[in-house]
C-alpha cells in the first residue's frame, strides 16, 4: 500500500496516516486528533513538502482508503 494507492501527495500523505493511526489505535482518527508533530513526522518520512495537508478530494475517495487499511 502506498505511492500506486494514490493520485497526489494530500492522499498519500492522508493513508499513510489512517494505515499509522488505525495500528495504533485499533480506530479511524479524526484530521484534528492527529497531532501536528505526527502529521510533519510522517510528511518528512514520506519526502512530501511542507505545503501537503492530509486531505481528500471526496468522501468516496476516504472510505476507498479506509477499506485499503481494513484489508491490511
């Protein structure tokens, strides 16, 4: 899962999230409970730029990675 996942960096940085936080905590997080530390730390592992927020261009588009992270 990854890069061949998504279409722009807002989406893969946006899965990456979901797939970290929902091994973390066993749930789906809201964009506001994941820390910004959290949220740069990623960004930095994932060699994105500063200016790329975790966001989806839909709703179908979030709950397609939501059954990509269910499934791993």
């Amino acid at each position: 899962m990854g890069a061949g996942e998504t279409d722009t960096d807002e989406h893969l940085l946006a899965l990456t999230l979901a797939l970290k936080c929902f091994q973390r905590l066993g749930r789906f997080a809201k964009a506001r409970e994941v820390p910004p530390v959290v949220v740069e730390h990623v960004r930095r592992c994932l060699e994105v730029g500063e200016d790329v927020a975790p966001v989806y261009a839909s709703p179908r588009t979030a709950e397609s990675h939501r059954v990509l992270v269910r499934r791993r």
